[in-house]
C-alpha cells in the first residue's frame, strides 16, 4: 500500500506518519508539504490513499481538493482538517473526496477510513453522518429505503443483489464513491454520459435520494463497501505508467 501525505505542518504530517506505520508495517509513505508537490506524487506515484489538509501554502480551503481531483481523478483522497463543521465535510462530499478525517480524531478513526477506502467504501464521522443528513432533510428517510441484506461477512465488499441493483447500477456505484464525475465514469464503463447519468438517476430513485452527496453520506453510514470496481483494470488506465503496472500493491 502506497499512502500520500499532503500537510505542510511538519510535525503532524510526521506523527500522523508514525501511527500509520503502527497501523500498517508494510506501507509505502510518501511527503508533500505544498499542494504543487502533493499533485506531482499523486501523478507520479499513482498512491493508493491521498491524506490531504486544506489548509496549504498553495492551495486554500477546497480548491486544494479541486486541483488534486482534477490532475489525478482516480485518486481516493481523504481529507485530514481541523475543520469539523458540517458545511466543510458536505463541500468535500460534493468535490468527491472518499472521506473526512478531523485531526481531533482517535487513531481508530483512521484506521477505519484506511480500510474503508481501500475496501471501495466513505469515511465519515459519526457525528458529522447526523448533522449531514439533518441538514440534508434526510435524517427519516430510513424506513422508506429498501432494504439491504447483509454480506456473509462484514469485512467482504458488498455486491449488487445484495444491494437490489443490477450490475450496471452496482458497477456505476462504485465510480462513483471513487469519486470519479459521470463523463469519466462513461469512458471507464465504454457507455454515453447520458446513459451514466440515467444509472445515477436510477440508484438515487433506488434509495429514496436527492443528490449523489447524500448517496455517499447513506453508504458511510451503513458501512458499505463496493470493492474494486469490475472495469477496473490497471493496464487500460491511461494514467497508469510501466510502474504502476508492475506493482502490485
């Protein structure tokens, strides 16, 4: 596993390399402390988790976000803030990021959000799940979604029977809490961008849902996890390099 650190505190970018080196003895860590350097690495480096802060020398706030999404868009960025307001967590949702890590935050949490993204899941904080779908209106929408049968074990991805979607559905799911926009997801499906947008249609009238924001929210919540995408495949990745197809994680 290769993780991209992008933090321009020094101190914390080092301790928040030390735990997850705890957590993960074989991991593969890589420093930036600019966004410039950070957007270099994640293109270079094709990192398999971005840990992002959205406060650098470079870039302020979210367009730190938006310039990484927008040179790397298969890159699963979790942003690290001490920023907890649920405004900031929803604008993140909404510029794709795969989760919110807040620096008040136990180094459980992190670890949850490692596995949760390298599963093809969201992290998101308890409390911050409560206030996004309080103010999303969607905090009692729970007995009107259908329901969902649980994998044979949690620590497996979910597929798309268990989730009463049809294949193309599941598969444009899981693009999509990649974070990738519907006009990419087309390419990566080989489908029309209208098509893609009828899947998203389709899975937001699935789960009784407004927007993709409160999609994500819902799976973050429910603890869902998508695996790999089926289309997925490294080699037809035209941001992969020779190194990237030679490594295999």
């Amino acid at each position: 596993m290769r993780v991209l650190l992008v933090d321009d505190h020094e101190l914390f970018r080092a301790g928040l390399a030390l735990l997850i080196k705890e957590l993960f003895p074989d991991v593969e860590l890589l420093h930036a402390n600019t966004l410039s350097r950070g957007v270099e690495l994640a293109i270079a480096e094709h990192p398999d988790i971005v840990f992002l802060d959205l406060e650098l020398p470079d870039g302020h706030g979210c367009d730190a976000l938006i310039q990484l999404k927008d040179a790397r868009p298969f890159a699963p960025v979790v942003v690290v803030s001490a920023d907890e307001s649920v405004e900031s967590i929803g604008r993140c949702l909404e510029l794709r990021a795969m989760g919110y890590v807040p620096k008040s935050s136990s180094p459980e949490a992190l670890h949850a959000a490692i596995v949760a993204v390298l599963s093809g899941g969201v992290f998101l904080p308890a409390a911050s799940i409560i206030g996004l779908k309080r103010a999303a209106g969607t905090d009692d929408v729970q007995t009107s979604q259908p329901a969902i049968a649980q994998p044979a074990s949690n620590a497996e991805p979910w597929n798309a029977p268990g989730l009463g979607l049809t294949p193309r559905e599941f598969e444009t799911l899981t693009w999509l809490v990649r974070g990738l926009p519907s006009k990419a997801i087309a390419s990566k499906m080989g489908l029309e961008d209208i098509t893609v947008r009828k899947y998203i249609s389709h899975l937001l009238a699935h789960f009784n849902l407004r927007r993709r924001t409160e999609l994500i929210v819902m799976l973050a919540e429910k603890g869902i996890t998508l695996g790999t995408p089926a289309v997925m495949d490294r080699l037809h990745d035209p941001d992969s390099s020779s190194d990237e197809r030679s490594r295999t994680g």
